[in-house]
C-alpha cells in the first residue's frame, strides 16, 4: 500500500524553539523542571542556558511528504521512540523535515494491519541531525479497504 512511498521526504522547515512555546508545552505535559523556563536555572546548567523537553518536537512543523496520502480519520498511532545527539536549546533555529522510512503488513485476529514508519528529524543549522523522532503509524483494515474505494 506505501512501499512506493519509502524513501520520500518532505523539504526542510526552519522552526524556533521559542521560549514561550516551551513554557506552554512543559506545563501542558506537567513537567514543571525550571531547566525549560527559568533563565537563571538555564544559565546553571550544565548546558549553560535553557533546554525544551525531550517530546518538545510534536509541536514542529515538519513539511509535506509529496504524493503522500493518509485517510483523515481512523489512524492508530501505535508507537513513538525520540534519539537526540543532544538537548535543544531554547532560543535555536532547527531545520525539521519528515520522511517515510518503512512500510509493512501483518495480519491480525482483526484482519490485515499496514505499519507505516515516519521519522521526523530535526537538524542545526549547518544540517547536523539533532533529533530524530520515529513513529508507527498503524491502518487497520476497515481503513485500508475505505482508501481502496
């Protein structure tokens, strides 16, 4: 169903780890560490300035997989793994772009299921991968027949 698609990668989106936005995100999720808002703790670190939380990157704005087409509803996010080289820093500008990396089949007791893997990378500006956020992305067959019509 989207073994064509492996390979394909949206182009780079330069995004801001803002200080605001991190402030907001880090009492969403209620992790109140001060390493995320407080100046002066930041300035403590070991890092020397602020830092984003390590699941911070949902919020990024990755691009368009060309040619890539997900139904709008009936989706099952079965998996997300984030690998860093290092923290980001709040202040940054990253340039993040999504790509299809894998594409399979199982069948299931609910019939036949797709996994389709995307990984959502983000790098500095002289293009050093800085993260890389891999999800699973599971189509069930009642989905899978629907996309078929």
């Amino acid at each position: 169903m989207y073994q064509d698609d492996i390979g394909k990668r949206s182009e780079k989106v330069k995004n801001v780890v803002e200080r605001g936005a991190v402030k907001k995100f880090a009492e969403a999720i209620g992790d109140l560490n001060p390493i995320y808002w407080d100046e002066e703790t930041g300035k403590r670190s070991r890092y020397g300035r602020n830092i984003a939380p390590p699941t911070f990157p949902r919020v990024f704005d990755y691009g368009v997989i060309e040619g890539l087409k997900l139904p709008p509803k009936g989706l099952i996010h079965g998996e997300q793994r984030f690998r860093y080289e290092r923290p980001l820093f709040v202040g940054e500008e990253l340039y993040c772009y999504a790509e299809v990396k894998d594409y399979y089949e199982k069948q299931s007791s609910m019939g036949q299921l797709g996994f389709l893997i995307i990984a959502n990378n983000g790098e500095d500006t002289n293009g050093n991968l800085l993260f890389t956020s891999t999800s699973t992305i599971i189509i069930n067959e009642a989905v899978r027949k629907a996309m078929s019509v």
